[in-house]
C-alpha cells in the first residue's frame, strides 16, 4: 500500500502529531515542507522547521517497507541540508511503521540514546495502541484504521463510525478534509478489490458533493499517474522497437557479406546494452502499478 503522500498530507498539516507521537516537547511553532537536496538531488519526506530560528530543525523519514540503509540516508540528508542552510542545530525523526521494520544500524541508532533526542524513533503500531486506550477517538487513531486494523470484516463494519469520528472532530475544516480523504484513499487501497462507488457505500452519509472530490482527488490522480506513466512506457516501446530494428538490420547486412563480425559487434554492443537497461526500467515501471 502507497503510504508517502498520506503521511505527508498528515503531518505537514499537523505537525503536532508528529512531535506527539515522537514525544518531544517544542519550544516553537513548525511548518512542514519536503524539499530536494542539491547534493543528492533526493526529495525528503519532511523537514521541519521552526518559526523561532533559535529552535532546531527536523528532518522526518517514514517508513512502511524495510530498508537497511534508511539511517545512512537519514544522516546524509541531516549533513547536506545542514551545510546547505548552514544549521548547527538540526535533529532526526525516524518513523516506523512497526519495530520489525527499524534495522538499527549503528553508529546513528546509538544517537537514539541521547538525552538531546538528537534522533528519534517511533513506532506508529506501538504508539497508536497506546493512544487509542487514552483517546480512542483521536484522529490520528481513527485516520490509520484502514492500515492497521487486520480485520477486513471489523474494518468494513466500523468505516462509517470511524469516518462519524473524524467529521464530529474539533480540528478545523482543511485538516478535517485532508484526514477524511486519507481515510477515504487508505480504505480504497486496502479494499482494491472493490470499485469506488462499493468503497462509498461503507459510509452512507458522505455526500455527493464530498464523493465528488474524493473521486477527484483519489482516483482522478492515479489515472492521470497511469496515462503518465503510459506515455512513458509508450516512448520505451518505440524506442525499444527502434533498437531491434537496427539489430535486425545490421545483422542481416553481416549476413550478407556487407559488415565484418567486427564492425557488426561495435554497432551493436552499445544497443544491446540500451536494450538491456530498457528491460530494467520496464520491470521498475510494473512494480509501480
């Protein structure tokens, strides 16, 4: 399940969920953003930073796959944006979807020790349950029920309550609808099986307008995303029959006495080699659907 725009689209419009459920105390008010590193050209998942510039700044990294190198990157993202914007004070916040997925590689885990808090982890599984035993309407809880619940029955059967949850909630009206849509694309995503009109019958009282931008803004962009990426699997079929061709060709010239063995494997080992990345970025292109 895509997890990445979700959980930007949450945190950047709370940040103080994020700092909660890290449990650190700021001094300060904070905007969320996700820049490019120039150094890496990587985009980040989230720095944050604070309206009072003596405070420090955050980086966040989410993550609901396992990676052995997400401490590594962490800190390489941590070191460029420090010398890009020449911060002294600048901290880490690593979240897990589950323990299972954290690595814990040193030397930057044994940071996690430190009584700065110069990195910090959390558990999104761990913390939520603790959560929901204090405030079991909390938005944060209700948001991530589509991800965590692992019942699809119990899911089914408490969509509309949960959804209930998140309208009667005294955030204001942008963060509400950022959360109903998140509930909304996470519910989709776990009954993919189902259309989207299917999905929307679990909460009866949305309303057509509401149905409206959810259909916009959940499947409307994903079909944009695919007729994209169409296009770009469309060129590499081109140009992969391009390829062929001139292989084909130039073979054909050898076999008729037109092109040495040795001329023939000049010409053609760099587009066997251009065939062959094409393959690649093909495979990659699939995974993504």
């Amino acid at each position: 399940m895509k997890t990445d725009k979700q959980l930007y689209t949450l945190f950047s419009s709370n940040p103080n969920y994020l700092f909660q459920s890290a449990g650190i105390r700021k001094k300060s008010n904070y905007v969320m953003t996700s820049v490019t590193l120039k150094e890496f050209e990587r985009r980040t998942d989230g720095i944050l930073e604070p309206k009072d510039p003596n405070m420090p700044v955050y980086i966040a990294e989410f993550q609901a796959q396992y990676d052995h190198n997400i401490y590594h990157r962490l800190a390489m993202e941590m070191s460029s944006y420090a010398m890009e914007k020449n911060i002294s004070d600048i901290r880490g916040i690593l979240v897990f979807f589950t323990e299972s997925l954290d690595p814990k590689s040193n030397p930057w885990h044994y940071l996690t020790k430190s009584s700065s808090k110069l990195l910090t982890i959390v558990y999104l599984d761990d913390y939520l349950k603790k959560l929901e035993k204090t405030n079991p309407n909390h938005p944060m809880v209700i948001v991530f029920k589509p991800i965590f619940e692992k019942d699809e029955k119990i899911l089914q059967a408490n969509a509309y309550s949960w959804y209930n949850s998140l309208t009667k909630s005294r955030l204001n009206k942008n963060k509400k609808n950022n959360l109903k849509k998140i509930f909304i694309s996470w519910l989709s995503a776990r009954f993919k099986h189902l259309s989207y009109k299917e999905v929307i019958k679990m909460i009866p009282n949305i309303t057509e307008f509401e149905q409206t931008r959810f259909y916009q803004d959940i499947y409307k962009t994903g079909e944009k995303k695919g007729k994209k990426e169409g296009k770009k699997e469309g060129k590499k079929e081109g140009k992969k029959a391009f390829i062929l061709e001139e292989i084909q060709r130039f073979n054909k010239m050898k076999e008729n006495g037109d092109m040495s063995e040795s001329l023939f494997n000049t010409l053609c080992t760099p587009l066997r080699d251009e065939l062959k990345k094409l393959k690649k970025e093909f495979s990659e292109l699939r995974k993504k659907h």
